[in-house]
C-alpha cells in the first residue's frame, strides 16, 4: 500500500468518524463541546421505532433490517452499493422537533455569508442554518401547513426539501446510517423503506419506487435572507435538544475539486471533476448542469437560459461561504448563492442583466432579489415562479441524471 492511498484511507475514516459518528452524550444537551472530532464520544445504538401505519401504505419487513428480503419489490440500485456509513440508524438524529426564531429579532445571529436551506411554503419563509444541517441532516417540519423533511447531505452538497405525506399518510424521515453513491439515505418511520436524498425516491423495501415530491429549498447566504424575508423564522440550533459543535464543519477540505468523492462506488463521470461545484436542473425529459464556475461572474451574474421549452435565468450572487472549506463555517470561500427561475411573468419573457450586485430586467428595470421576487419599479412586488435546482457535485448530478447536459464556459 503507497503512501498516498493510506493518507487517503485514513482521511476518509476520519471523515466518517467526525461527521457520520461525532456525536456525545444528549444527556448534555444544554452544554457545547468544543472536542475535536477524534475524541467526541460516539452515540449509543438508536433504538428506531416504526410509527403506526394506515391500510394505505403497504407492510412488511423492514429495508433497514433485512434489504434483501424477498417481500420486497425489486430494488432500484444495486443492494452492495448501499453502504454503511459508520453510524446505526439516525447515529446522526434529525430534528424532529425544531424551534424557530424569528429573522427580524435575530439578524446578527449568523455572518452575513454563513449558508442555510431556504424554504418558503404559502407565505411561510424558514431558514435551516447549515451549522445545524451539517450535523443532522434532516429536520422534519410543517411549513405553511405543509409536513415536509428538510434533508441536507454534506457528502454530496446538496439541499432537498420533500413533503413527506405517503400516500395520503403522514411520517418522517430519518437517517439510516448507509451511503449510496456516497449520498445520504434516509428511511420513512412508516414502512423502513430505504430512500435516496438526491432524488427522494423509494429504492429497497415495501415502497420501493415511490417518488416523493420536491419542494424547492435552495441554499442561500444568511445576509440574503434576512433581506428577501425579514418576517421570516430561523431554525435555532441552540434548542434542538442534542449537544454539538455547531459552527464548525466536520468535513475541513473537503470542498476541493483536485479529490474525490468518500466512500463513492461506480463509475465516474469523467466529464468534469468529480467535486466539481454545479447548478443542476430537471426539466420534463432535459437535465442540464451548469458548471458554477462559468456563473460566478463579478459580484452577480444572470444566465438566461431555455430548459425543455421553458425560458429560465440562473441568477447568482456572490457573498455565500462554503459550509465544507474552512473548519469554520463562515471563513469558508466564497461561493455564491443561485437561484433558478422562469423568467416568463404573466406571459411575456422577461431578460435580465445585472446592474453591479442587483438583477434588473430590461424590459421594466425593475430591481430583484436573488429570492425572485421585485423591489423597486414597475414589477415590485412581483415574485418570479422558482424552478428547482440543486446545487451539487458533479459525481452527485451525474450519477442520478446519467444523461444530463454539462455546460462550461
């Protein structure tokens, strides 16, 4: 064995053990712990109750006992392919009963550039900062009415929101401790069906095939929220009930593109690097990824675009820090926020420019926000129709959209 592959060995078990596996005793809840990773106590084994369940959702065993079972339907990836990443299931807890603060009181709360999930469901704006994110992965919520799992996987860079009614029955999601395609896997409380993050669909157990819906949750800088939705709410992580370095990012370095994905089994798509930073969007039968690089133009750029027959703008903003760069959240490089859009407002197409670090379009000069939405002319108040994107990896995009589009320069 060189040198090198046995740094990279360790590096990787590092990783997991920091990440997947750094978890102390919650009976310390209320304290904060500022251990490095290798000497943070690992959590007991979680015991996983299965909630009730409804005559509309179908039984059996569950995927995270027995995946191979031949109850099941046919899996939808290969069953060696899911591994284990190091914890039991929900090792790494989700929240599941988050509280909030809101925005207008607390505007100091995080640098300006520090990231969160943004999610507005009917007129309801919450952020989940990725100093949470990064540690539990999932928050299981209602927003606006609607029951939603909020997911957040490091290992892949990317943000998903689905709702989480099956079925017409509602569950939550946890963590299942396994890695596909070195992405999160989640389970549903229902039926312990295993689930992919990065497209929320059922792969081993009784739901194998379901499809959840996306809600789009775009990661977005801390100062950009707070101006696109200064009513809106934040995740406070000082009571989520669990004990954790919040602040800091277990996976320093690991933003690189010169290294490869951790625990990533299949072919990689040699396109582009693998950690190759892009703005990936679905569209009917056309999938697109946008190398970020080539978008992260000055202090703001738009991109105006056509996706399945549909006239889009990619809009980007500079001021976002990388949650997986620096050991610290915030000190993160800079990497922008993205936002995707139909540029089309009451059937006529709108173009748009950018004016230093503020989108404009020509047709009104309107002036918009990185959220879509208006402020000043003739269009204020307007909110453009968000388009769900996600801002990922390459190896990520290219796995799940095998037959995607990768556009550079």
């Amino acid at each position: 064995m060189t040198r090198t592959t046995m740094l990279t060995m360790f590096a990787a078990l590092a990783l997991v053990a920091a990440a997947c596996g750094a978890s102390v005793d919650d009976s310390a809840a209320d304290e904060t712990t500022t251990e490095a990773p290798s000497s943070i106590t690992a959590s007991p084994p979680t015991t996983v109750t299965v909630e009730s369940t409804s005559s509309a959702l179908p039984v059996g065993p569950s995927a995270l006992d027995d995946p191979g079972s031949g109850d099941f339907p046919e899996p939808l990836v290969p069953l060696d392919e899911i591994i284990s990443g190091g914890p039991p299931p929900d090792g790494i807890p989700p929240i599941d009963a988050p509280v909030f603060v809101d925005v207008g009181d607390n505007l100091e709360i995080l640098d300006a550039a520090e990231p969160v999930v943004a999610l507005e469901i009917n007129g309801d704006a919450r952020a989940y900062p990725i100093r949470a994110m990064i540690w539990h992965e999932i928050v299981n919520d209602t927003v606006g009415g609607v029951p939603v799992s909020v997911t957040y996987c490091p290992l892949c860079n990317s943000a998903v929101t689905y709702g989480r009614v099956i079925n017409g029955v509602e569950t939550t999601f946890g963590t299942s401790g396994q890695l596909f395609a070195s992405a999160l896997v989640m389970y549903d409380r229902a039926t312990e069906s295993l689930w992919t993050h990065f497209d929320g669909k059922a792969v081993v157990g009784v739901l194998a095939g379901t499809q959840l819906e996306a809600i789009g949750s775009p990661l977005m800088a801390w100062g950009d929220f707070t101006n696109a939705y200064p009513e809106g709410k934040i995740l406070d992580w000082s009571a989520t009930g669990f004990r954790r370095d919040y602040g800091r990012n277990p996976y320093e370095g690991y933003d690189d593109d010169t290294t490869q994905p951790f625990l990533f089994r299949g072919a990689l798509d040699d396109r582009g690097l693998a950690k190759q930073r892009v703005v990936g969007i679905a569209l009917g039968d056309e999938t697109v990824a946008y190398d970020l690089n080539s978008l992260s133009v000055g202090e703001a750029s738009a991109t105006n675009i056509s996706v399945a027959a549909q006239e889009l703008v990619i809009l980007w903003k500079a001021g976002q820090a990388s949650a997986l760069d620096e050991g610290i959240l915030d000190e993160g490089r800079d990497i922008g926020s993205v936002g995707v859009f139909s540029r089309v407002v009451d059937g006529q197409s709108f173009t748009f420019i950018t004016d230093g670090d503020q989108f404009v379009d020509e047709e009104t000069r309107s002036v918009w926000l990185i959220s879509g939405t208006a402020i000043s002319g003739e269009l204020t108040g307007t909110s453009l129709e968000r388009v769900g994107h996600l801002d990922t990896f390459w190896f990520s995009w290219s796995t799940y959209q095998p037959d995607t589009t990768l556009i550079e320069g």
